[in-house]
C-alpha cells in the first residue's frame, strides 16, 4: 500500500501561488481558486518583499487563503520579526536552516513551518529524502524543489521518478510547474506521500514577479484534472512530459 492510497485527505491537491507582488496577482490567485499565496522576503530574490510589503499584501486576503513568509538563511530575530507583522502566516524555509534553527524561529512550532528539500538535477547526485523527512519531523511538510545554484529551483523541475515509493510526510511538490506538465506531476507524486500539495511561481508568470491571470487559472484548472483523474483511477501513473 502506498503512502497516499489509504488517505481520503489525499483527494484535493492544496495550491501554493508563490512570488506575489502585486495587488491585482494576489486578487487573482484567490479568484482562481489557491489554498495559499507566497511571499519571498529573500532580498536576492527578483520577487522579494520586505515584511511590510508582505503585510499590505496579505491583508486582501479572505478567510482560510493562507499567507506563507518564505525564507533563505535568514537570522531567527528577523523571522520573528516579520511574523509579527502578517501574524496568520505560515514559514517557509528555503536555505540551509538546520532543524533546530526552523524550530526556534517558529516560536518552537507555535507557527507551521515548511521545508524546502533541494532534489538535484543530475541523477547521479543522490538525496535521501527518507532521511531528510525524518531530520525535519515537526515540518508541516517538505517542499521539494530542483536543486540549482542559488536558491529556488529556477524554474527547473527535477525527475519526480527518482522520489522514493513511500514517504510517511504531507509533501508540496514544487520546481518547474506549470499549467502543461503539474497534472502529470500530481499523479506521479501523490501515491508516494501522506498528501501532496503544489507550488509554482514562474510557470504562470508573465514576467519575473508578474504573475498572469490566465495561467494562474489555467495552473488551477489542470491541478483539477489531475484530482479528477486520480478518483477515477486510484492508481493510475503517467509519465512526465
């Protein structure tokens, strides 16, 4: 029995739009239909927000669509200071924090937490992520994303193959996704884990930080589909395209 085939939570994909900027893209993304919306207060990001920024932005939000305040390497103080300014969001850890540091910027898990699981590109380069899922046990979940140079994926989506049959953790599939290819993504991933959510930031974007209505609803439709398909056949598994 696979991770995900005994679990009815397991039905509905949960959508993430990360890289918000914009009023009218946070307004969109909510119109289209996503559980969550990002924001990166990572300053080498050409998507970053300060923390005031993110405020202004999270309050156009309506009841139960949740902020998520994403993070690289950033010092425990000013994670905690941020979240003092959008209070309902949940953190998203996208650097080398350790346990430990993921922890303490929560308020020792008073706030959800995610982590983020840098898979490589180049099989040859192994991630255990058994191992990683055990390391980081009280994540909310792990969102795997490709490994590039730098931070986030680059647009890059990693060999979802490679993932491990069965992983005991809520995962966000993440890298690379986009209204073409998260259907396929979904059905591969999803028998593999607890439950499976998804986040794209690039692939419904018009510009670096400029997201486009039609995709973000074109990304939301084909997230669907792939719901649909798996309740019609439960173990049905598509290659990626």
């Amino acid at each position: 029995m696979t991770a995900a085939s005994h679990n009815p939570l397991s039905q509905r994909t949960r959508i993430k739009i990360c890289g918000l900027t914009r009023e009218q893209d946070v307004d969109a993304a909510v119109q289209a239909g996503a559980d969550a919306v990002g924001f990166v207060l990572y300053p080498k990001s050409p998507r970053f927000v300060d923390a005031k920024r993110a405020a202004q932005l999270a309050l156009r939000l309506p009841p139960f669509v949740t902020p998520v305040l994403l993070f690289v390497n950033e010092p425990t103080e000013n994670v905690i200071a941020a979240c003092e300014q959008v209070p309902a969001a949940m953190l998203q850890f996208h650097g080398d924090e350790t346990p430990e540091q993921c922890r303490a910027a929560s308020g020792n898990g008073a706030r959800p937490w995610m982590r983020a699981a840098r898979i490589p590109l180049d099989a040859a380069q192994p991630f255990d992520l058994i191992k990683f899922a055990t390391l980081h046990e009280q994540a909310r979940a792990l969102l795997l994303d490709a490994h590039v140079e730098g931070y986030g994926g680059g647009g890059k989506a990693f060999d979802w193959s490679r993932l491990p049959p069965s992983v005991n953790a809520h995962l966000v599939l993440s890298g690379g996704l986009t209204p073409a290819n998260v259907t396929d993504g979904i059905v591969q991933v999803r028998p593999r884990c607890r439950t499976l959510a998804v986040d794209v930031s690039s692939g419904v974007e018009a510009a670096k930080g400029v997201k486009d209505p039609e995709k973000i609803h074109q990304f939301v439709a084909a997230v669907r589909a792939a719901d649909a398909l798996l309740a019609r056949c439960p173990n049905a598994l598509l290659s990626t395209t």
